[in-house]
C-alpha cells in the first residue's frame, strides 16, 4: 500500500506537468484552464497544518514560475486552502477533519450537488482572487467578475471530467 507522502507526491508532478505543458497554453474567452485546483480539492485534510500550508505553497511556487504570474497563483492557492475548511463544512455539512483524512471520500460518496457546490465554491473563490490581485481595481469589477466567472466554468468543466476518470471509476 502506498503512503500518503508518496501520492501526494505523484499528484504534484503529474498535476504539475500537465498544467505546465497542456493546460498553459489553452485559453478560451481569454481565460486560461487551471486544472491545477484539482490538488487543492482532493489534498488530504488530516496532514500537519504547517506542513499542508508549505507544499500549497511550494506547489504555487512553482507554478507561479512556470506561468509568469509573479506570485498571483502562490497567493491564491494559499487564501483558497485557508478557505478550504469553511468551503468543505459549509458543503458537506458537519465536516469533521479529524475523522476523515481523504476528501476523496466526501467526492464520491456525496450527492451530486454537494460535490458541485464545494467545487463551484472553491475554484470560484480562487479565479476571484486570481483577477482581483491581478487587475487590482474597484471600478473594474465586472471585468474581473466575468473573467473569474469564465475561467471558473471552463476550470469546473475540466475538472470534473478529469475527476471523472480517476476518482469516479470505483463506483461503476
């Protein structure tokens, strides 16, 4: 059996990579696809909080490198997993992270709108951030509303039929 350390491992470069080299380069509308969220949505929640709080920040780091986005994505990622707690009890209901350490859990044996609605609220939150610090200005709100808005469908809509393929296969 695997350790925890070793998949989040795997799940970092492969996420990784897979944003770099394909994900990067597709926009549609202008907004790009940031599958990437996907290791914030499934991270386990039962790992040390300085620790969970260092690889998000590692994992933006990098990516912030790679993408040219001079720390937006590092700052994101770090709000949206500080969030993650109340986005998760809010969607779940009595979400206990003591008890349950993979989320993946949560994913599969959910109803569907609660699945929607912690990951319309997660990667909605994030794009939010994403083109709030990015534009950084008051009167151009409904500018980064509807670049948050787009970025976000086309993010869900990858990441579900990503998620699909490999945390839904079990139940067939």
């Amino acid at each position: 059996m695997r350790s925890t350390s070793s998949i989040i491992f795997f799940r970092f470069i492969i996420i990784f990579l897979s944003q770099i080299i394909v994900f990067n380069n597709i926009t549609i509308y202008g907004a790009s696809a940031d599958i990437y969220i996907i290791f914030l949505l499934v991270f386990p929640q039962n790992i040390n909080k300085s620790l969970y709080y260092s690889i998000i920040f590692l994992f933006g780091i990098f990516l912030d490198s790679f993408s040219n986005s001079f720390g937006i994505i590092t700052f994101s990622l770090l709000i949206s997993s500080y969030l993650r707690p109340y986005i998760l009890d809010f969607s779940f209901g009595n979400f206990d992270m003591r008890k349950v350490g993979k989320v993946r859990d949560y994913l599969i044996n959910t109803t569907i709108y609660q699945k929607l609605t912690y990951i319309l609220l997660v990667v909605f939150s994030h794009n939010f951030i994403i083109y709030s610090v990015e534009i950084f200005s008051i009167y151009k709100i409904q500018l980064i509303l509807r670049n948050a808005t787009i970025s976000s469908l086309i993010s869900i809509t990858l990441i579900l039929i990503l998620m699909s393929f490999f945390y839904y296969k079990n139940e067939r």
